[in-house]
C-alpha cells in the first residue's frame, strides 16, 4: 500500500466505517477479503487441526467446495476489494486456484494479493505462482503478489510442528524457486511467517537468524490463538503474555536493525508489524479490545463451504451466514439480521484477539497507531 492508495481509498473508508461501527449507516463493502478456497491441507499440525479435520472426512470437505460459477457470482455482487488473502487449508491444492484469481482481477479487482502456504509443493507451488502472476500482471503488473511460506522451526523442529516429516527441506526448495520467480517479476514478494506457540516458543532467535541468512526481505511471526478455523479452541498453544512481551522485544529489536536495507514495499508492512507487535502485547495483557475491532465491516472471511464469517477466530460459531443461501447476494447477507446480531457482538467487545489479518484493518483505523507506523517507516528510511 502507497501513500497516495492510503489517502485516497483508505482513509475515506476508516471514516465510512466508524460509522457503520455506530450504527450510523448500514451499508458498506470491505477493504479486506479472506477467502479460504479449500479445507484441504496435508499438515497435521500441533497448532492446527484442520489438516486432521479434512483426513477425517476429505469427501465431504471436496463436495462442500465452492465451484467456479459460484464464487463468480459472489465476486460480483461484492465488488471492489482492496486487499485479496486467499488461504486454506492449503491453497495450492486446489487446482483451479488461478482460475479464482483470474475472476478476482475481473470482479474485485484487488490491489494486493497475499497468499499464505505449507511449501509442502515446491514445483507446483512455483509453477502456480508463476501462473497467478501473468494473469494478475494481464489486468495490472504494479499490483503486488505476495506467497508466503510457513517456518516454525529449523530442521527437524519445523517438521515435528508441521506434522509432516520432510517438510524443513520441501521448505528450502520452495524458498530456492520462488526467490526465482522474485528475480522474474518484479510485483512478486516473498515472504516468511512463523507461528509462535508454546511448541517454538524459544526458538524464535534461531528461526529468524535462519530466515534472514536466506536473503528473504519480508518476515513475520503472529502468535499461535484458538479459532474455530483451526478446530483447537481449548487448546494451550498460545504462549503467556509475560514470555511473548520479552520475545517481542528482541524480535522488534532485529526488525529495526534490518529494517533500513529493505525495499520499499517490505518497509511499509514490516513498520506496520512493529505496531502489530505492541498491540498483540496489549491484547494479551488487558484481555479485551485494546482498539475497536471492526470485522465483519472492514475485513469478512468466505470459507470454502460459502460460509461467510467476521473473521476466523469466530468462524464456524459466529457464522453471519452462507452465500448459497443469499443467492450469492453480499448485500443481503451483511443486511440480514444474524450478520447483524455478529456485528453487534464484536461491537460490544465480547471478544477480543490478536489476529494478525484483522488487526492491520484495526491498526488503519486508529490514527495512533497509523501514526505510529508512519515514524516507524520515516525513522528507518
């Protein structure tokens, strides 16, 4: 995102939005779309156990899907999208998966595109991407893609995590090809995420000294939570808030220390990431909404079934309904009173997280911390 893109279109639509946050007016469309294409994923993760999920019932899961027409009809009718995450599962399993980007370009046409992956599938992977790319780069080269390979630990740890032995190495060449396809296109963005969670906890100095003796320029971690995505609420993943805050300390402290040598684009998100990590310190300290959170009205979250969610977290218990059962209608989905009654519920701060999709929309609409991004990026120029 560039200043001009952030005055112009962004900022408009904070405004727009705290009012539909009070009730003020009820109709808006958002900046953010998630769009998890399938619920298959070959991972059996000790954070996640939608791979576990899809094993248990993979037909089932398969048939749910939606189709092509279908999704079409979706983008249509919601129109305009500024940021596009396409997720999983694994999104690279689904074979028409530039065919759903191509009706986004069309439909939603989104000015950037993230695409999160288990790099289980190196040459499909790149040979998808590189795919992807020509046809974003058909409707518009300047729009950014960026894949974003999964580490959460060094050799055999990030494979005991993952649940699937051999990936640390599938990794590595994943990294290898798509650092060629970095070099072939100059919209396309590596990066690497961690997910820090009581398994990896005090791992996280070696994974990211791993991360950046790879040459790669953009690298985040978020911390492991319970959603009902991942079908792990209950679970202890999530590292205690004193453990996190120190770990965050240090990690910020290399941030900024690479901070300058980066280029303009992994700048901008990684000083939007230090303000991400102070606020994931706040959330977990005060147990509550440290900042208005504003799902389901800036982001919404399709899942591959056409269940239309808030966010992830909420997910399947806070459902605000499914396209198939709006005719593929937004408007009459986000109008409906059980879209409503979600909206509500977040608006009252009876939840709270630190959702890292969520909280970047959240961080956009707080002046503060858009500030507080601003210097970041201006101090380490």
């Amino acid at each position: 995102m560039n200043a001009r893109d952030y005055i112009l279109e962004i900022v408009p639509k904070t405004l727009y939005y705290r009012l539909v946050r009070r009730n003020v007016v009820r109709h808006c469309r958002p900046i953010t779309l998630t769009f998890s294409v399938t619920g298959m994923c070959q991972s059996d993760c000790k954070t996640c156990y939608i791979g576990q999920e899809f094993k248990r019932r993979p037909e089932e899961i398969r048939n749910a899907e939606l189709r092509l027409d279908e999704i079409e009809k979706f983008f249509v009718s919601l129109g305009e999208t500024y940021f596009l995450n396409i997720s999983g599962g694994e999104p690279f399993l689904r074979n028409d998966l530039s065919d759903i980007v191509e009706l986004a370009m069309i439909h939603l046409r989104p000015r950037i595109l993230h695409i999160p992956t288990n790099a289980y599938l190196p040459k499909k992977i790149e040979t998808m991407t590189r795919d992807i790319l020509k046809i974003v780069n058909t409707h518009n080269h300047s729009i950014p893609l960026t894949v974003k390979p999964s580490i959460d630990g060094v050799g055999e740890k990030h494979d005991e995590i993952r649940g699937l032995p051999g990936n640390f190495k599938r990794l590595e060449e994943t990294i290898e090809r798509l650092k060629t396809v970095e070099k072939d296109y100059a919209n396309f963005h590596l990066e690497l995420g961690t997910v820090v969670s009581n398994f990896n906890v005090n791992d996280l100095d070696e994974i990211e000294d791993w991360v950046h003796k790879q040459g790669v320029q953009s690298y985040r971690n978020e911390i492991a939570e319970q959603r009902e995505e991942f079908f792990n609420i209950g679970e202890q993943i999530t590292p205690p808030n004193k453990v996190y805050e120190r770990l965050m300390v240090n990690f910020k402290k290399k941030v900024e220390e690479n901070l300058k040598h980066k280029r303009s684009l992994a700048k901008i998100t990684e000083s939007m990431r230090l303000a991400y990590y102070d606020l994931v310190v706040e959330i977990l300290k005060q147990k509550k909404q440290v900042i208005p959170c504003y799902a389901g009205i800036s982001n919404v979250h399709l899942n591959y079934d056409g269940d239309l969610w808030p966010c992830c977290v909420l997910g399947y218990a806070h459902s605000m309904g499914n396209i198939r059962d709006f005719d593929y209608d937004y408007d009459a989905l986000y109008n409906s009173q059980r879209a409503q009654d979600v909206r509500k519920y977040i608006r009252e701060g009876r939840c709270y997280c630190p959702l890292a999709n969520q909280a970047y929309s959240n961080i956009l609409m707080s002046p503060p911390h858009v500030l507080k991004t601003f210097i970041n990026y201006v101090k380490y120029t």
